[in-house]
C-alpha cells in the first residue's frame, strides 16, 4: 500500500510538471501590488517574453508554471514599474555632465562650485543648472559682476533651476551678440541702471542657449546611458521626456535596437516647425519601448522667477504679471494643427492667466467630451471658475507634487493668500476627470519618485514641515498617488493596457521596494529604497 502511495504521489508530481506551461522567469513570496481596477493584491506572477502571464498565489502560481528563473521576493513589496509623466530624460542626462548648483546657500557658493567644476573642465562653455534665489538668505537674483571677474575669457551659463532664467557672463553676452535690453516677446534681457546684469528671463535665455555648441553623438549616447542608469536605480521604467527635437528620436531608436538603452520613453516633440513637419510627415512612431505622439508648447514661465502668467499682479511685485511666451494667435493656430493631424498637445501654464487661456483655446478646439488626452503641463495655479474646464473636454492636468513642497516657502508670497487656494490643488484637478499622472520634473526637481508619492499624501517636506502639511485639503490618498505614478500615468500616454499595472498580457515592468509603501508610517517613506528593478522581465537594476 505504501509503495502504491508513493508510486502515485511521484505520478502525480511527474503529470503536474510535465503540464506546467513554461515561463522565463516567477516572482513569489511578496506584497504585489497589481494597481488593477479593484487594487487587489497578490503574491506571485509568472513572466514570458517580456509579458506578465499568470498573477496569484505563491502556491498556484509556481504550481501552474515551469520557469527558467524564480525570484524569491522574502515578503518584500512589489510595484508596477514607476512612470515619470513629466520630466526632461535627455536634459537630465546633460545635467549630469555640467555643474549641479541645486541646494546652494548663496550666489558665493554658486560661484565656488561652478570653479571647482572649472578646474576639471578646462575647455569650452561653462554650464550649471540648479541654482535657486529663494534658497538664499538675499533673495534677490543674481549678476554677472563675480563671473565676469572669474572667468573673462570663458563664456558661462549657470540656469536657475526650473530653467526659466539664468545668467551669462559678459563672455556668454558677447558671443550671443547681446549689448543690451530690447523688447522680447515671452522674455526679459535686465539692466540695472543702463547696464546688462546678465540675468536672462524665459525666452531670452534661448538667446544665449543656442550659441552652445551642440552634443556630438558619442556624447549625446553618453547622456542617454547615464540618464537610464539613475533612473532605473530610482525604479522608474518608463520616463514621460518634456519638450525634446526630432533629431533625437532616431538616436533613441538606434540605441533601442541596440539594446543598449533599454528605458521605455514617451518623447513629446518641441514646438518647432521643424518638429510638426518630420512628425506629421513620419506619422505616430510606437514601438514597445518608444512612443512619439505628442507636442510640448509653453505658455508661460515659472511662478519663482515670475514669469508665470498671472490674472492679476504678483503679491510681491505689484508692477509685474508675468508673460505669455507667444501670442494667443500661435497657441489657437498650433491646437488646430495639432487636432487636424490627430496629435496630442501638451502646454506648460503655470500662472492662472495662462492656464486659463490654454483651457480655453483646448476647449473650443476639442469641442467637448473626447478622448483625446491633450493635457496640461503643471497647471500649477488655477483660478477657482476655471477648474470646471478641465472635466469639460476632458483635459489632462499633469501634475508634479513636489512642486507644492518645494515652492511652498514662497508661493504665498508670490500669490497672496486667496489665490494660493488653488495653487497645487492636485486633489481638485484629480476629480475632474477622476484620474491624475503625477510626475517629477526631474532635474528641476528631485528624480526621486519616492519624493513624488510623500509629496503627494504627506504633502511635507523631509524636516516634517509643515506640522499640519500644505493645504492637505489636496493631498491624495496613498492609493491615488500610486495610481498616478504607473498606471495613470500610462493613461496619459495612451498605454494603460500594456503598461502601468502588474495584469496578465502587460509588460513586465516592476520593482522591489524594501518596505511597504502603502502601509508604513509617514515618517518612513523617504527612507525607502529600491532593491531591484525589471523591464521586460530583465533585471536592469540590483541595489549593492
């Protein structure tokens, strides 16, 4: 009887494996958070080709697969991989090549890392990103006396750090061939007394940016490489990159077949007439990894620098309201363009007047409800009457939440106590449609996206400031922010139903955090790290 037991169990085992299907690769023993429609949880799924193709139980699922590879996730948590709906890849990458001036205490210590920088970088233009005035105990912006004495022979451009402004040396000026302030739609060349200051606002910062000696393809290469490696260690596995020209697209298509970058990213066009005719003659490019579909346009600046477009003068500075970047001619004649060849649009407004004008424009273009996804880009401050204009054609407000916590010493200065109600109203913005991407903005801000989702529920800085958070009448819940990191924010691509979630016939993007983000207490979420990080089922990223 023992032996007929024994017999049969060893049948039994023999059947079960001959009839498990096969998989490359079974993820068991975690908290997998599937970010489905009923946000259920699981323990296990089961990988081929690239594809999620079973979801369960530890038990079942390692029953009902043969894989080639199993990882033991030891109770750990597992997310859909992290999606970045708005950040600047490339520009990043070039941030990693230039001096990093974000965090700096005064203009002096500006100076003094951009000379450090200097001695190993002995050659050609001096660029650094990152500076913030508001950081400063003087507040006031900057000039370009100290630079001028420190590097006359080198042309300098130190970019704040939303890049909206910055500062040239005369060196920069001169080779720009600026001598002086003239009117300047969408921008602002300052003098202080009949002299150049070298302090350049929004659109007269291209002046000098296009003297800059493009990036060789090597180096361009290089850019793209150290981007992915960052941001594969920050669990991101699909990157939303802001306002970029067509020549890129076929680099990345290069190093995609490559296999080389292996990154999944949603390039949105400049708004340039070469970008319109090379995309509108090529037609929508979509691949597994690369999707090209869209155009970013900006409306206006940034509220730090002030060149947010405001309804009505800065609190601060009531001679000032900021600017639109272009006429209103050019927005209404690009959105019609952009319907007529069935593209998305998405536009940068960060002041109310500027939301409010681009939520017009798109509402009499799109004509009511659709499904065309266009969106705005930060929609940052909001008058109360217009929030309304959102849900009414659909329109996407695409939202970074570190924003709030970054800008919140000063916005109230900026706005005034009435108008800052409907600055960074996330949680308003989210029910007008019922859905919200949330992203960085990275390298303004932190790429991070850890510092998304506290920014988001928390709505804290990392000191525990302030005690009660900011206007947390806006903070989302935990399950929201998540939501708008994976698979909203592929909503806002097009790609819910390849991407964004851990669901059968999905890709499989993943990570492995060291804690539970859903479950641990608030004070704890900054510290969480990212053990592993997969795209296509391949492991692209292991914590030392």
């Amino acid at each position: 009887m023992k032996n007929l037991l024994a017999t049969l169990t060893i049948t039994s085992l023999l059947f079960t494996s001959c009839n498990a299907q096969k998989a490359d690769l079974i993820v068991y023993n975690g908290k997998v958070y599937t970010v489905n429609e009923k946000f259920d949880t699981a323990e296990a799924f089961a990988v081929k080709d690239g594809r999620i193709i079973g979801v369960g139980s530890s038990a079942r699922i390692r029953k009902q697969f043969k894989a080639t590879a199993e990882v033991d996730v030891a109770g750990k948590s597992v997310y859909p991989g992290f999606i970045d709906a708005h950040a600047h890849f490339f520009g990043y990458g070039e941030s990693l090549q230039t001096a990093d001036l974000r965090g700096t205490g005064s203009w002096e210590e500006v100076t003094q890392r951009l000379s450090q920088f200097a001695t190993t970088h002995p050659e050609g233009w001096l660029i650094g990103r990152g500076w913030d005035q508001n950081d400063w105990t003087d507040k006031q912006f900057p000039d370009k006396a100290q630079l001028d004495l420190l590097f006359p022979d080198r042309p300098v451009l130190l970019t704040r750090i939303d890049g909206h402004a910055a500062v040239a040396n005369q060196k920069a000026l001169t080779t720009a061939g600026i001598t002086g302030s003239y009117a300047l739609t969408g921008g602002e060349i300052v003098e202080n007394n009949g002299k150049l200051t070298g302090l350049l606002i929004d659109n007269a910062v291209d002046l000098v940016n296009r003297k800059i000696p493009e990036s060789t393809a090597s180096q361009a290469e290089k850019i793209l490489l150290d981007a992915q490696a960052k941001c594969f260690a920050a669990g991101l596995t699909t990157i939303d990159d802001c306002g970029v020209d067509a020549s890129l697209v076929s680099l990345v298509e290069k190093l995609h077949a490559s296999k080389s970058l292996k990154m999944r990213l949603y390039l949105m066009l400049s708004d340039s007439e070469p970008n319109y005719t090379y995309l509108f003659s090529r037609g929508a490019i979509k691949t597994d990894r690369l999707n090209v579909r869209a155009f970013k346009v900006y409306a206006d600046g940034a509220l730090g620098s002030r060149g947010a477009c405001l309804l009505h003068p800065y609190h601060d500075m009531p001679n000032k309201t900021g600017f639109m970047l272009s006429n209103p001619k050019h927005f209404e004649e690009i959105a019609e363009k952009i319907a007529k060849h069935n593209f998305q649009m998405c536009t940068h407004a960060i002041g109310d007047s500027a939301n409010r004008s681009i939520l017009k424009i798109y509402n009499k273009v799109l004509g009511g409800k659709n499904d065309k996804r266009w969106r705005i880009e930060h929609a940052q401050v909001v008058a109360p009457e217009d929030f309304g204009l959102f849900g009414s054609a659909n329109i996407v407000p695409s939202v970074q939440p570190t924003h709030a916590t970054s800008d919140m010493y000063w916005a109230g200065d900026r706005l005034g106590k009435e108008r800052i109600k409907g600055a960074y109203a996330y949680k308003q913005l989210m029910q007008q449609n019922g859905w919200l991407p949330l992203g960085t903005d990275f390298p303004v801000e932190d790429i991070n996206p850890i510092f998304t989702f506290y920014a988001a529920t928390v709505r804290k800085d990392s000191k525990n400031y302030p005690a009660g958070g900011f206007q947390m009448e806006n903070a989302l819940s935990r399950e929201e922010a998540l939501r708008g990191m994976t698979v909203w924010a592929a909503k806002a691509n097009f790609e819910e139903k390849e991407k964004g979630s851990i669901e059968i016939g999905k890709f499989a993007d993943f990570i492995i955090l060291d804690q539970d983000l859903m479950k641990s207490d608030p004070s704890k979420i900054l510290n969480t790290q990212v053990l592993k990080t997969y795209v296509n089922g391949e492991k692209v990223y292991e914590k030392k």
